[in-house]
C-alpha cells in the first residue's frame, strides 16, 4: 500500500510576481487578471507530486485541472474568521504540472495581523459552523477526477494576504509559508495483469463493492481533517472509464483509479470484496477478495490485480438503422417501452442514444440495450416500443416490435428513420362520399368541405376504407367547379417557417405521391375533357371548402385517362416545397378542362403520400 503522502501549499504574502519567482521558474504562465478594480489575492499550492485532483497519465499521483476551485477560511487572532469559505479559483499552472495558482476577489482587504488559515479541496458542498461536507460519486471515470481527491489542510499561520496591483508585477519575493494538505480518501489501483485478460477486450467498466460504505456523503472538520464522518454511504462504485483499461506490459502498467472512503476500522477476515468487469461484448467476475486485516488509509493506494476467472456474453438487443426516409441524420434516437416496464439495468422505461463524440447517427450505424441478466433480457421479449428520431430541424415517431428473445442471448432489430410524413390510409375506417359521385343533374357551387381523418379534409372528396382517397373537380354545360383536398400540418419540423426564417433557414422538402385519374360524363359531352392538377401547401388550417383558394400552388399539369380507381395508382409525382414550417399543411386542387357541351365529374385518386426533408 503506497502512500500519496502530503500536499505543500504556499500562501503568498507579496505580490504577483513574488508567487513567479518562488513558486515556478521561467516564464510562460498566462495570468488571466483584471489588475486594477477589486480587491484579489493569490495563493501557490505546489511543491509535491501529491498536491493535485486528477489521477495523471502516469498513475502515480495528481495534476490541478483547469476549472478547478478550492475553499480558503482564515481565522483572526480574536476568533473572527476573515474569510469563510471564500472560493478561489485556479488561473495558472506551472511547467512541471506540480504548482498551481489560485487567485480570488474580496470584497474589501484583510486587516493587518496574524491569522489561522484552513484549506479544502474540492470546494464543499456545505458548511455548518466548521464542518464541510462533500461528495464521493457511486459512479467515477477511473481517473479519480471529478472531485474525488478530496483534500482539508492542517492549520497553517499566517499575515494577512496582500492586494494584487499592476505595480506590484516588479516586487521581489519575500517569505512564503507552508501548509500540509491531507487527503480524505483512499486510492484504489487496477490494472490488468499481461495475458490476464480473458474477456479478450478493452475493459469499458469496473464495479466492485465491499462490506462498508466506499462512496456517499461525508463530513470533514476544516480544523482537524483526522477524522471525516459518512453521513450516507453507498458499499458500491462502477467506474465508467473514461479510457479503456488494457492489458499491463513488463514496459507500461495501465491503471484505472478509485477514490473510496476509507473504513472506520479495519476488516474482519468475514469481509471480501467483489469486482465485475465489462467489455464491450463480455463480462468477466473475479474471485472474492479477503479484506481481513485491511485498513485502506486515507491518503494512501492499493494495488488490485485483475484476473477473471469466468467470462460470459452480455444478454444483448442490437438496434441497426437499416436507412432514412427522414432526409436529416439523427441527432437522438429514444426508446420507450410500455408503461410498467422497464429497460435492463435502469429504472426507466425510456432509453436514449447518442453517440459520445456528438456525431450524428446514420444508416448502418448500430447500438445495443444489455441486460447482465436473463430475466431482464427476456422481459422484452415481442414487446412493442415507441421510437422518437431527433434530427436538427424534425422529430418523428414510429412503433416497432421487440424480437423473440427465447433461447437466444442476442437479437437484432431493425430501424428504419420515418419519413418526416407518411400517409397511405390503411387508418381510414369507413368508405364515404362527400358530393364526390357523378351526378347527371346539377351538382354545382363550392361545396363544404369534410374532414374524413385527423387533419384531412377535402371538398368534393371521397374514399374507400383503408385504401386511397380521391377529389372530384365538376364541369356542367356553362360552368367549372374546383376540388381540393388539404393533409394536417407537418408536425415533425420543429418551428414554423417563419421561426425557421428567423434562424436563416429555408427548409426544404420533397414530396412523394401516388395519383391515377378517371371521369364520368353525360352523352352530350362531345370531346371527353380531362383536369388540370395542382400542388402545393397552405398555411390555414380547418376545413375548407372545395373552391377555396388559400394557398399557393404550382401551374399545374393536365392528365386525360379513364383507368384510375382506389386501387390502381398509376403514376408517381414528385414535388419540390421551400419555406417549410411545423405551420403549414399541403394541398391538391383540381380543375376541368372546359367543353361547350354536356357535364362530368372527374376524379384524382391519391395515396402513399411521403415527405422527407431535401438537404
């Protein structure tokens, strides 16, 4: 067991420059201070491999990290503390990395005199009188960052810290005190020994637990750090580890690093430690460690060589974008199951991925749901899951089915990104007709719209149950009469198109729709007529009349057939919109062709419409 032993900290009773001189030699630190204006002091922690808050590259002991910040008290002669608490911050850090400078604005300058100064790292999370409580996360990077080198200074004494003024960037250095700096926790060190590793791969994750608490909430007196409290333990940690913890060679020893609360006392030869590791593919058990006689001081380190003695596959669900009808790559792709259940390893029934780099998601990338347990693993088996897709401009959904999962330890299931409007009227439920049938009377005006599905409405429409949907354009002896029919809005974009607009977009998309057309006519007609079909979008919502104009349109195209019906889609258009938004819906119009004699109704069959968005 190594000891990390203790931290020098120097308190500067001079000036910029004199921390310069003492503390770092040479030049090149970059001083991020405001000079004149108020009141700062500075303070050097250094001297000692010891004295810092990460785990370095090479295991054996601490670096300062930008960021980091530490609590100052200092303590008057008449019991009055001066500072309490006062947060500094780090600005500096010398070329050997073992030096750190911390600077920090008062409100007004410390009076002349002698003082009891009191240090903690990091700063705490609360103060009561002179107690500091702090944190040791369950769940650390294996760097034995992110506050987990937990230190509390002995008292040290000292003058009042002076101001920091541009004029005294040419003071000389004078005296400089030092104060030990104790560490509160103890360090665990794995490392895999060469030819050990039977998982075969990177270890990504280590959990282990003991007897006692090794993570939590604990108390710290800022004037005796010889004896912190556990207010709130946790016998567990799981190191996500930041980077892959490969084999050891007789060349390099790689570690992974925990920070554990040190026991109140030691262990009995009844006590063991369990440790599990995780490969991307495998996880690997250990042996039961004997913790009889072990005392893991504060301060200290121990070596844990890692040798599996078993190795088994992860219960696992791959999920595969097979493509994207979307149009944008994904941002984030969530998972939900159904209410009451619950994904493996967590206590949600949603689960969301994103890829670590911050890179997008794209066809033929794949991630995977594990489960270390059977049971978990089988409790998804068939289960339906709504699946939410986050591009940059549009969020859609769609519902997909878990595989079987009896008797298997893995199994794939396919995504496919929605487009970002999908409509083929399996959903409609009934046939209807709304002043859509051929009529050898009149049959003349605008007529009212209907609204047959949510968000679709049409004038002069009809449809068939589960099929297709068609419009009904009329023509009498003296007169032309239109027909339209309007979607629901496109939802799946995430601002209207004025925001977009407002955000320098311009969102594009393209649309896909399957048409066929026919006619019926009266025997007066003397050259059988055709329609004109036009496309586009609007930004009115509700049910409109067939003769409504709102909107804006595309000039059209003339077609002249009698083969068309709800069940036979002959052609397939493509259109082009610009200026998209979450606030607006797309349209189709239809007109006769204009004849001097007889009357027709002609139709326009739609279905299968896709919209995806154009990049």
């Amino acid at each position: 067991m190594k000891s990390i032993g203790k931290i020098a900290l120097l308190l500067s009773l001079t000036a910029v420059p004199a921390i310069m001189s003492s503390c770092s030699a040479g030049t090149g630190i970059d001083w991020p201070l405001t000079g004149k204006g108020p009141t700062e002091v500075v303070l050097c922690l250094g001297s000692g491999p010891q004295s810092r808050t990460a785990v370095n590259d090479a295991a054996d002991g601490f670096d300062w990290q930008d960021g980091d910040r530490i609590s100052v008290w200092a303590k008057s002669s008449n019991g009055e503390y001066v500072l309490d608490n006062q947060v500094f911050r780090i600005m500096a850090k010398g070329y050997d990395k073992d030096k750190a400078y911390f600077t920090s604005t008062l409100s007004s300058p410390m009076p002349a005199g002698k003082y009891l100064y009191y240090i903690t790292y990091p700063v705490p999370e609360a103060v009561s009188g002179t107690k500091a409580q702090f944190t040791v996360p369950s769940v650390q990077d294996g760097r034995a960052s992110g506050g987990t080198g937990i230190t509390v200074s002995s008292p040290v004494s000292g003058e009042a810290l002076p101001t920091m003024e541009e004029s005294d960037f040419a003071g000389v250095a004078t005296g400089m005190m030092s104060a030990g700096m104790h560490h509160l926790l103890h360090y665990l060190r794995f490392y895999l020994p060469k030819g050990a590793n039977l998982l075969g791969e990177p270890v990504k994750k280590i959990r282990f637990s003991m007897p006692k608490p090794v993570a939590g909430i604990l108390t710290a007196d800022i004037t005796d750090p010889s004896s912190p409290a556990v207010i709130q333990g946790s016998n567990r940690i799981e190191l996500e580890l930041a980077e892959p913890l490969e084999e050891s060679t007789a060349e390099a020893r790689q570690y992974s690093v925990a920070g554990i609360i040190p026991p109140a006392s030691e262990y009995s030869v009844n006590d063991f430690m369990e440790i599990t590791l995780f490969s991307e593919n495998k996880i690997g058990n250990l042996a039961t460690i004997s913790l009889a006689g072990r005392s893991f001081e504060a301060g200290h380190v121990t070596g844990i060589k890692l040798v599996p003695n078993s190795v088994r596959d992860y219960y696992s669900i791959t999920f595969k974008i097979d493509g994207n009808n979307l149009g944008e790559d994904i941002q984030n792709i969530t998972l939900t199951l159904p209410d009451g259940v619950q994904w493996p390893e967590s206590a949600s029934s949603e689960f969301t991925y994103s890829k670590n780099d911050g890179s997008l998601i794209v066809t033929g990338d794949s991630f995977k749901v594990r489960s270390e347990e059977q049971d978990a693993f089988l409790a998804l088996s068939g289960r339906e899951v709504s699946v939410r897709y986050e591009s940059e401009d549009a969020v859609v959904w769609q519902t997909i089915t878990l595989p079987r999962l009896e008797g298997v330890t893995g199994a794939t299931a396919s995504l496919t990104v929605p487009y970002l409007y999908f409509e083929d009227f399996s959903s409609l439920q009934a046939d209807f007709s709304h002043n859509d049938n051929y009529s050898g009377g009149f049959n003349t005006g605008s007529k009212d719209g209907h609204e047959f599905m949510p968000g679709w409405s049409g004038g002069r429409v009809g449809g068939s149950a589960g099929t297709a949907i068609r419009i009904a354009c009329r023509r009498e002896v003296s007169a032309r009469y239109w027909a339209r029919c309007d979607s629901p809005f496109m939802s799946g974009l995430k601002h209207t198109s004025e925001e977009f607009a407002a955000m320098g977009k311009d969102i594009r998309v393209k649309v896909l729709f399957d048409y066929s057309v026919n006619r019926e006519e009266g025997g007066g007609i003397i050259a059988k007529v055709g329609q004109t079909v036009y496309f586009g979008c609007t930004t009115t919502s509700g049910v409109l009349k067939s003769g409504a104009e709102d909107g804006t349109f595309d000039s059209g195209f003339t077609i002249n057939e009698t083969t068309g019906s709800y069940t036979s889609m002959e052609h397939l258009a493509e259109r082009s919109l610009s200026g998209m938004g979450n606030n607006i819906r797309l349209s189709w119009r239809t007109y006769p062709e204009y004849n001097a004699w007889g009357n027709g109704t002609y139709f326009l069959y739609l279905d299968n419409i896709r919209v995806s968005i154009e990049k």
